[in-house]
C-alpha cells in the first residue's frame, strides 16, 4: 500500500475486521442484538404500539405478533411520514425516502432512510467493502486516488415538498461522510444533477483529467459513462486514461452478462471487481473474498434477518403467516432458495424484500441473489415485474382494439454497445393493425407504470426500445406440451431473466 492508503487503513478501517470476523463464531448472538436494538426503538413508536413490541421480547414472540408484509401492507404509514407524521414506524420524523421500482398498483415506492440507519446501515456497509478490500489488496493505492462515483438524483416528494426522495445513490451522496466528500470525482453538484445526458457530458468532462483508481456504480450505467470516456479521448482502454484504475464495486444487477465486455475495456491485470449488495431497503451483503463469488451477509447493521423457503410462497408469491415457516440464519440449509424477510432500524418488520438468494456457505454465512420472489426482467436495473407488463398489455389492447392470448418477455444484450432491449413474443387473438404502432405504445405504457423502466429508457442511453415477434397461433401450447406442462394450472412464464424459454419458442416457429 502507499502512505495515504496505510495510514487511513490503520487509523480508520481496520478495527472493523475484528467485529467481522466474530460473524463466523457466534451469528445467532449477533443477530438477537441487532433484534433487541431494533425492538428498543420500536416500541416507541405506532407501530411497535400496535403489535406491543418491546425490548425484552424473545425472537419467537417477536415473530408471533409481527406478521410477513410487503409493500401495500405498509404503504399507508409510509405516506404519513412522508407527510410530516412522527413516530410512525421510527422514533421522531424521517424527511429523506429512497425511491425504489413500485409494486403492481404504484409507479414508485418510497423506503423511509432516516439518517440513523444510513450511518449504521449503508454507510457502515461501504466502509466496511473498502476495509475487506484493502485486507485482500496489500498492494493497493486507494486513497491515493480518486473515486468515481455514478448515482441519481433527488427532488421533493409527490405529497410533500419538505420532504426529499431519490434514488439511494442521490441520498448517500447528500449525506455522505466528509472522508468520502473528499476522495470522490465528480462534484456533488454534478453527481446529483437531474437531466442525464447534460449530467453525463459533464462527469466527463470532471473525471477525465482526474487520477481516478475506482469505480462504484450500477454495471450497465458504467459501461455507459466508459465508453463516452473512451470516445471523447480517443482510447480504446480504459487503463489508458485511468492507469491507476485498480476497482469497481458494482451491485444493483447481476454483473454475468458484462463481465467480458469489462474486460475488452480495462485490459489491466490489477483490475478486481467487488460485488456489494445495497438496496434501496438496506446494505444486506459484500463479497468478502474476491476469489469467492457468494457474498458474505452483514449481521450487524441494524438488520435481522430471516428466510422463508420457496415452496412457503404460494403461486403468486404471497407470503404464509404462519410465524413457525421463517428461519433465523442460524437455522438455514445450504443449497436451498429462500425468499429473504428483513426487520430494520430504519422502520421494516418483517418485510418480504422480493429477492430470492441461496446460502453457499455457513459460518460465516455467504449468499448469491437467485432471483426475484416474482416474475421480472432485472437484466438492466429496469426491475420489470409482471404485475407492470400485464397493465400496460391491458391498456394498449385497449387503446388499439387488440387482444392477447398469450406472451412472454425476455431481455437481449448487446454488450458491444452497453445496452440491450426486450424481447416481447406474443400471440394474438386480436391483432392490432399497425405492429410498430403497437410496440410503441407498449413501451410508454411500461414507462408510465415503471420508474426504474423509465430511467432506464431515457434517450435510449440504456435500454432500447422493446421488440415484438408476432407468435403463430398455438405455439406456446406446443411448448407446454413438449415439457409435459399442457393443461391444468401450467403457463409459460410472462417475464425471464434469461433467454433460456425465449430461445426455446422461437426456435419452434
């Protein structure tokens, strides 16, 4: 390590290590502290009231009187915070809300932030990727550069103008540590611009002189910004303009389908790639081992975690409440697909988060993301769920006198140029007369359902415009009865991750 970095690594990161390293001896102690901490502030407040919460509860009587929740269960307290109410679902006032992908009957949700649980949740959580980076990375010069951070915006909330949502990305960097302010390109000003395409012109412009020697973002927004980069200098490697440039740390989507253009770009043997996961509803896991790709799940930010077994969900993944079905960590099997429930500091109990994950290893414990506990198409960050394709299918049938028998939808990359689109087939027992017109419509429909759709479609910098294959009356019959699947409940999944079932009806037409 160079000076700078020693010294910081010495004096700031590494009396972390000694807490992490407890996670692979005692979890269960662990995880019941962070229980007895977030019921002390519970209790305190409309919610705790409601299901008499207190400190000294055992975890099982937690569970008995907290039943599983989703979104719409908590929507309702969450637009009384918004609107100014105290004591709601956290101690006092929480004026800062992330703005997240919606459920089926919203554009948008709001996740309440208050700043307490940035510190001891988010906040600890990046600290604590650069502390275990550094552990495997004797070599490293990270505080002797700089670090390229690409994140949102944030605006006044819809209900109420004193209070501020944005994407998480928008709200770290508003709140985010002096030390951090310090070592990060661009300005905030910059960073928290609004408009993306005057917004990219102008990090540009900053980072590029910049001794820049990591990245932290989203992996197909950063591709975006390398490749502008690369444009405007003339490189055709990114360790060309950045010769220091030794990491990224990426979350958000899954990293698979542009790892390989990763490589073409930053050619450079140092180069490491470090996978966190930090939703908008808390810093959950990081990639402690960088020869491992599972991470390894945080058990003491503020968060108590438990798992509900796949088969518990029923067939459109609505959550049982029988309080003996969710797992503590302690209790979880390796190699199973659990849906993850989080209670938290920041004012969630027992709140089915939507992603689907699998333990590789115990002690400590390390998770890979699976999925999502719905159908979605996640391949971009745009976080399209079924509920959102379905309306939006509704009302251009509508509009345009068709009708659908039946559908899927699959994403299609194209790494070369940093974005992909959506590949719709679908069978029609209705046409529209103009095909085009059609995918037109369909797309601004998803917009409009979408917030996460929407961003990522602005000047189709991300995501391209959505392709429809017309399918031949019967095909996707054909395809069920092929697998065995035709008749009674067995339908084609409406929305894939991958291009697996995609792929497989089409080479039937």
């Amino acid at each position: 390590m160079d000076l700078k970095t020693k010294i910081a690594y010495n004096t700031f990161l590494c009396h972390r290590l000694t807490a992490i390293d407890r996670y692979a001896e005692d979890p269960r102690t662990i995880q019941l502290k962070q229980l007895r901490y977030i019921l002390d502030n519970a209790q305190h407040t409309d919610f705790g009231r409601k299901h008499h919460l207190e400190r000294c509860l055992t975890y099982r009587q937690f569970a008995e009187r907290v039943p599983v929740q989703t979104y719409d269960d908590v929507k309702g307290d969450v637009e009384r915070m918004i609107n100014g109410a105290e004591g709601v679902l956290i101690p006092g006032k929480c004026t800062w809300f992330a703005k997240s992908s919606g459920t089926t009957n919203d554009k948008s949700k709001f996740i309440p932030v208050p700043y307490s649980y940035l510190s001891r949740n988010h906040y600890r959580g990046g600290s604590d990727a650069l502390t275990l980076y550094l552990r495997n990375r004797p070599d490293s010069r990270f505080f002797d550069t700089k670090g390229l951070l690409l994140g949102g915006s944030h605006a006044p909330t819809p209900l109420n103008a004193k209070a501020r949502m944005g994407d998480l990305s928008a709200v770290l960097v508003q709140h985010m540590p002096a030390l951090g302010d310090a070592i990060r390109v661009p300005k905030r000003s910059t960073l928290l611009m609004s408009e993306w395409v005057s917004k990219l012109e102008k990090i540009v412009d900053e980072v590029i002189p910049a001794r820049v020697g990591s990245l932290s973002g989203v992996p197909s927004w950063m591709l975006v910004l390398i490749r502008r980069v690369l444009e405007k200098t003339g490189c055709n490697d990114l360790s060309e303009v950045w010769p220091d440039l030794e990491v990224f740390f990426h979350g958000g989507i899954s990293f698979q389908p542009y790892r390989e253009t990763y490589r073409e770009l930053i050619s450079s043997p140092r180069m490491k790639y470090m996978e966190t996961y930090n939703a908008s509803e808390g810093f959950f896991a990081l990639q402690d081992d960088l020869s491992i790709s599972a991470m390894m799940l945080m058990l003491d930010y503020g968060v108590f975690f438990e798992f509900l077994p796949l088969e518990e969900l029923d067939e459109s993944r609505t959550p049982v409440c029988d309080p003996s079905k969710l797992l503590p960590v302690w209790e979880v099997e390796l190699y199973k697909n659990y849906a993850m429930v989080i209670t938290t500091s920041g004012g969630l109990y027992r709140y089915l988060i939507g992603d689907t994950v699998r333990f590789e290893t115990d002690m400590p414990y390390r998770i890979v993301i699976t999925g999502r506990t719905k159908s979605y198409i996640n391949a971009f960050g745009e976080e399209l769920m079924v509920g959102n394709a379905d309306k939006a299918l509704a009302v251009v049938c509508e509009q345009m006198g068709a009708k659908v028998k039946e559908y899927t939808a699959a994403p299609f990359f194209l790494p070369d140029q940093a974005k992909g689109r959506h590949d719709w087939l679908i069978e029609f027992e209705r046409k529209p007369k103009d095909m085009d017109c059609f995918a037109l419509e369909l797309d601004g429909a998803l917009q409009a359902l979408n917030s996460d759709y929407e961003a990522k479609r602005y000047s189709n910098m991300t995501l391209l415009p959505l392709r429809i294959t017309q399918a031949p009356e019967g095909l996707f019959h054909r395809w069920l009865d092929e697998k065995g699947k035709l008749g009674g409940q067995h339908k084609v999944p409406r929305l894939s991750n991958n291009r697996k079932i995609m792929d497989e009806l089409l080479s039937m037409i």
